[in-house]
C-alpha cells in the first residue's frame, strides 16, 4: 500500500516528461493549434489567421500580459496555451482540477462578453461553497467554465483559490503537464 502511494504522488509531481514514451513529443501538437497573432476581435469573414480556418480571436488582458484567444474557447485554455499566465495562484497551478470545475482555484473576476453570461450549475456549486463566500463571490466566474465571446479584462485576486479582496501580485507561471493541462478542452462545446 506504501509503494502505491508512493506511485500515486509520483504521479501528481510529474512534469508530463514521464509521458514521452507513451505519448510521442510532437504528437500533441496537431490537436492544439500555436497562438496566433490578432491584435483584437475580428470576425471570421475579415480575413485569415496564420493557422488558417479565419477563427475569431480575441484580446484577454490579464496580469500585466495581454494574450489572444479564440472565440468559443475557454478562458483557462487561452491564458494556459499563451505560454505567459496561468488563472491559478501559486501552488494551485499544479494542485488543480484540471478544468473540471469542481477546485475553485480558476476563480477571476471578468469583464467583457463570455459564454454563459451568468454562472452556470458548476459555478453556482462551486463558488457558493467555502472557501468563496455563499453568494457574495457573483463578481468571481471560473475560467474553466466560461468561453471568450470578446475582448476581456480578467482579474485574479489573493489567496489559494482566488477568493481574496486584493489583486494578486503572483506573476508564476507553471503547466506542469504541458498540453495535457488543456488537451481535452480543445473539443468541448
């Protein structure tokens, strides 16, 4: 039982490098596109992006960093595929749920146009249960659960899963599982 808990934690530190033998290197790279090189919304009839496909993209300002996103796509993804911001403080950006919704620790305040434009089941779940405060957190949207519709200007607050008054300083950046962090987010719609 030691040796198992011991493989376990293994597991969870791991910075996706034991993968490589499974998963070759660059077998990853055909289903998450490179960042492109938009400078604000456009829509898909105004011209072409260098990955083809003429994808919407979009302007996220966050933590100093302005990143591009396409539109339809989540926000935890963007921030993460940008290589610059993660929307999880310190230690969270490797103890996290991966997207799922279920953690907390994605939690940032939003303005601009996203996909629901209010909290959806998990939102409601998650944030009205402590450690965000019940029903006083509607400023807070976890980016995991959100799409960018537009131009945004996100916000990340203190503490372990956001839900301090003050803006973060944490400028860390770490996706310990590199494309496996956002993987599976690339098909849900």
């Amino acid at each position: 039982m030691t040796a198992l808990r011991g493989m376990v934690g293994a597991a969870i530190i791991c910075s996706g490098s034991c993968f490589g033998p499974v998963i070759p290197r660059g077998a990853l790279a055909h289903a998450v596109r490179a960042p492109q090189t938009a400078r604000s919304c456009r829509p898909a009839g105004a011209g072409t992006d260098e990955a083809g496909g003429g994808a919407d993209l979009c302007r996220v300002r966050f933590k100093g960093a302005e990143v591009e996103a396409r539109r339809g796509e989540t926000l935890r993804t963007a921030l993460l595929r940008s290589g610059a911001v993660t929307p999880h403080n310190g230690r969270s950006q490797l103890i996290n749920c991966r997207g799922l919704g279920t953690c907390g620790t994605c939690a940032v305040a939003i303005r601009g146009s996203v996909s629901p434009p209010s909290w959806n089941a998990k939102e409601r779940l998650r944030l009205n249960f402590p450690p965000h405060a019940c029903g006083s957190d509607e400023r807070l949207r976890l980016a995991c659960q959100v799409r960018v519709e537009g131009d945004l200007d996100v916000t990340k607050f203190d503490q372990f899963w956001g839900q301090g008054s003050e803006e973060t300083r944490d400028r860390s950046f770490s996706v310990p599982f590199g494309e496996l962090e956002y993987l599976l987010d690339a098909d849900k719609r």
